[in-house]
C-alpha cells in the first residue's frame, strides 16, 4: 500500500510540472528542489507525525515520506519527453478533462517509469527501519526489518559463558545460521522483483539518446 500511494502522489504531482502552461512551475520545482539539500531535521518531523494522530499507525510508515523530490524529477523528465503537447491539444479537442487525460494516456504511456518508482518506492518501504523505531510502538505494525532486527539481538547473545565446550560452538554455529537466513530473507524478495522490471530501467537510459 505504501509503494502504491507513493507511485500516485508522485505521478499526481509530476504531470502538472511536466506541462508548460502550468503557471509558477519553475518556483514549485525549486522549491522542492531546496529541500533535497535542507531538512527539517528528525524532531520535528517527529512532533509534525505525532501531532497528526499518525503515532504508532501504519500511515506513520506511509505518508511521512511518501514522495521523494528525485523521483518526481524523474517522473517529470519522462513526461515532458514522451507525453506531447499533441496528445494534450487533440485530448482537449475531443473535450477530455485534465484527470481523464492523466488517467486514460498518461498513466498507458507511463508504464516504463511507473515500473521504475514502484521498485525505488519498493526498495525504501522495503528497507525501512529507523521510521519504525521512531514512529511505532506497537508489535503487531513492526515491518519485517524490525522483526528480522529482533531476531538477531535474540541469536547475537555471547556463548562464552557456557561451560560446555561442544554446546557454546553448536550454539555459535546456529546463530550464525539464523544470521544467514536472515540476510536471505530480507534480500530474496527484492532479487525476484528486479528482473521483472530490469527492462524498463534500459527503456529509461535509452529515451532519449535515440530520438531526432
């Protein structure tokens, strides 16, 4: 849910930068791209989430940082290449609506570049792990980072103090065991869903270099 809501926003908010009559686009765009280089720091962001009502709720893990200012660019760039103001004029002929044109042709034609944010979306729900730390207190909304974290502090507890010799290396050697899995469970995943989607990352480097 999380990577599907940042797909969309990042989509919603991409398409009217890409248009060039879409008045003070060029502030918009620089102002985004202002907070690439200063954040508000975690504090704040932490008494914006609390004051929201979003503490210890799944949003906390979705809206925070549901868009990242590269990936719009990103998206933009791709739109203004490849959506043309002709398609625009000749929708706008037929009487099609700004949100009928973004729904009926440009997501269609944006297939590339909507594979390529939901695997950066993906990738950072994936990983996420300090934004549970922070946000979350309940158990039950721990994503697998966390409970993979867990698992370690349970098997990361030093056999020294064993005095059988046999048990503490059977010991050491299971929780190097448990170690391993855990590296494989938390990379399989992403390993199956990148070459599905490996084809739309070369679409994207040649868009382009080929045209004119």
């Amino acid at each position: 849910s999380g990577t599907f809501v940042s797909v969309m926003l990042t989509m919603f908010l991409a398409y009217p930068l890409s248009r060039k009559e879409f008045y003070g686009r060029k502030t918009i765009t620089t102002m985004m791209i202002i907070t690439m280089l200063f954040s508000g720091g975690m504090i704040p962001l932490f008494l914006v989430v609390k004051q929201l009502g979003m503490y210890n709720t799944i949003w906390a893990m979705i809206l925070p940082n549901a868009i990242t200012v590269w990936n719009v660019v990103i998206a933009r760039t791709f739109l203004q290449e490849n959506i043309t103001n002709d398609l625009y004029d000749a929708a706008q002929i037929d009487g099609c609506s700004d949100i009928k044109f973004l729904f009926k042709i440009v997501f269609p034609l944006s297939g590339a570049i909507v594979a390529v944010l939901a695997l950066f979306y993906a990738v950072s729900q994936w990983n996420k792990y300090m934004d549970a730390l922070l946000y979350l207190q309940d158990k039950k909304l721990y994503p697998l980072q966390i409970v993979l974290r867990n698992i370690l502090i349970i098997n990361s507890s030093t056999p020294s103090m064993m005095t059988d010799v046999a048990a503490a290396a059977k010991y050491q050697g299971l929780s190097q065991t448990v170690r391993y899995a855990v590296i494989v469970v938390a990379s399989l995943p992403l390993l199956i869903a990148y070459p599905f989607v490996q084809k739309f990352f070369v679409k994207g480097v040649m868009i382009g270099s080929v045209k004119g």
